[in-house]
C-alpha cells in the first residue's frame, strides 16, 4: 500500500511540476513576441 501512495505521489509532482514547466516557456515565448513586434513598430 505505501508503494501504491508513493507511486501516486511522484506521478503528482511530476504532473505539476511539468505544468508549471510549460507554463514558463509559454510566458518566455509571449515575452519573445513582444520584443519582436516593438522592435518592428520602431523601425
């Protein structure tokens, strides 16, 4: 039984630190685009 809470546990933090993961590189690629588009307004 405890290996089976573990499993579930791992399998948890996993999942959330994955999405958190994900979540990063979304705002770091929107943070991109912005850079690129004023970069082109100015010239």
């Amino acid at each position: 039984m405890q290996k089976v809470l573990a499993m579930i546990l791992a399998a948890m933090f996993a999942a959330v630190s994955f999405s958190a993961v994900a979540g990063d590189a979304k705002k770091e690629e929107k943070k991109a685009e912005k850079k690129e588009e004023k970069k082109a307004e100015k010239k």
